[in-house]
C-alpha cells in the first residue's frame, strides 16, 4: 500500500526506468560514529524500500549500481564483508523478490566474484526468470567502459570472421551488444550523497537520461526522497535534440 505519496505525482508520467547511484554508505555510518559495514547493511533497508515503492507505482525497471570494477580498489576487508553481505541478503531478498513478482537480473562481470556469491545470484536470476513485474537489475562488478570495450571487441571478432559488415554497425547495433540490451536506457538517474558525476556507470545508456542529484546518503533515501526526484523529472521537457515547439506539437 502506498503512502504519503502526493496524487498528482502518481498521475504524471511515471519513469519507466530509473537507476541509481547509490552512494554515502560510509559516510552515513561515519557521521554516527559506525563501522563502515553498518551503512552498508542500512543501505540494504534503502533498497528494499525503493523496490517496493518502484514495483507499487508502475516503475517498469530499477538498475541499482551496487558494486562497480573500481571497488576493487577498497581495503581488502570491506571488500570481503560486502561479498559476504551481498550473498547473505539475495538468499534472503530474492524469496520476497520472487513473491511479489519481481524479476532479478544483473550485468557486469559475475567471474570476478567469490564462488559461493556468484551461485547465489544466479539462483535467484534463475528463480524470477518468469516474473513479469518490475525488473530489479543489479550492476555488481560493473564499469560502463569495461562494458563498452567488450562490445568492441565482440563487434570486432564478428567483422573479423566475415560475419558482420561494417556498415551495419550504428547506434541501435552497438546497443543491442551491450550488457543491456533487453532494457530501455533510463529515463531518470538518481546519484545520492551530494556526488556529481558518474562514476562509470551506463554512460552510454545515460545520453539523454534526466538527471537528479540528491545530497541524502543512500541509508536514508526512502520513499519520500524517490517521489521528490520523480517530481523532478515530471517538470522536466525532454527533448532530445528538438526544441520546444517540436516536441509540444
């Protein structure tokens, strides 16, 4: 049941796709004198809420950016106690995933991940392959250029063996060879704790994407924080290269 959401919001358009930049987890826990790993568990609530209220208000796909190539570069332990959370909360989260029709998907490189998290995911990917309400993605090991280079070299290979012509490489053909392929790009991306850049994430994906900055850690982005960035993207014309006049007519 939804609550305290503002009508008029959920009469507007609502963004099919929405990903999120989910940052200030350390920061949230530093400022209340917490271990780091205890933003990161508080994170978790976050995203168990946003998902609920994305599924309630008709949001079609969510592409939560939760672990990304260059967090490799964390001090070893942190890294260690995300993967071990990361394992324990899908085999806990996907079973509620599953009962409310949720479908679990991910890209980025799986490889990289411990053995037993990796298994883990691929359950519960498995087990919602035949949902058919919201689409959860999860970026894990993830990184836009890594991603782009990939498709690449894919291209390339194809062209090499005589199996692809130069001049049907366009812009719809390199996109349907990216790890996204079976989603629309974003029409709204989130990015919380104040931060104003990308970080690498569905830079291709994001070239006409509306954009919304928020100051609020990700532990404390719950449902009134999403409303006020759709609200935000409802005042917003976009226009893709047009003007004004072209897109009202």
């Amino acid at each position: 049941m939804i609550h305290s959401l503002n009508q008029h919001i959920i009469n507007g358009p609502i963004p099919d796709h929405i990903a999120i930049i989910m940052d200030g987890n350390g920061r949230w826990a530093k400022e209340r004198s917490y271990p780091r790993l205890a933003g990161h568990k508080e994170g978790i609530n976050s995203v168990r809420e946003i998902t609920r209220v994305c599924g309630e208000i008709g949001v079609k796909y969510l592409t939560l950016y939760t672990f990304s190539t260059e967090n490799w570069n964390r001090p070893s332990a942190e890294v260690s106690a995300l993967m071990t959370l990361l394992l324990k909360t899908i085999s806990i989260e996907v079973k509620e995933l599953h009962k409310k029709n949720v479908r679990f998907t991910t890209i980025g490189e799986l490889e990289m991940l411990p053995k037993s998290t990796r298994r883990g995911i691929l359950d519960g990917v498995e087990l919602t392959k035949d949902n058919t309400g919201l689409n959860l993605c999860l970026a894990l090991n993830y990184g836009s250029r890594q991603e782009m280079v990939s498709a690449v070299r894919t291209i390339a290979g194809k062209v090499k063996e005589g199996n692809l012509e130069l001049n049907e490489i366009d812009e719809t053909f390199f996109s349907e060879s990216l790890s996204t392929a079976n989603m629309p790009d974003p029409d709204l991306l989130i990015r919380t704790s104040g931060e104003c850049r990308l970080s690498n994430f569905l830079l291709w994906q994001c070239a006409y994407t509306e954009i919304f900055m928020t100051p609020i850690y990700w532990p404390a982005f719950r449902e009134e924080a999403l409303m006020e960035a759709i609200s935000n993207y409802q005042t917003r014309e976009r226009r893709f290269g047009k003007v004004s006049e072209q897109v009202n007519n």
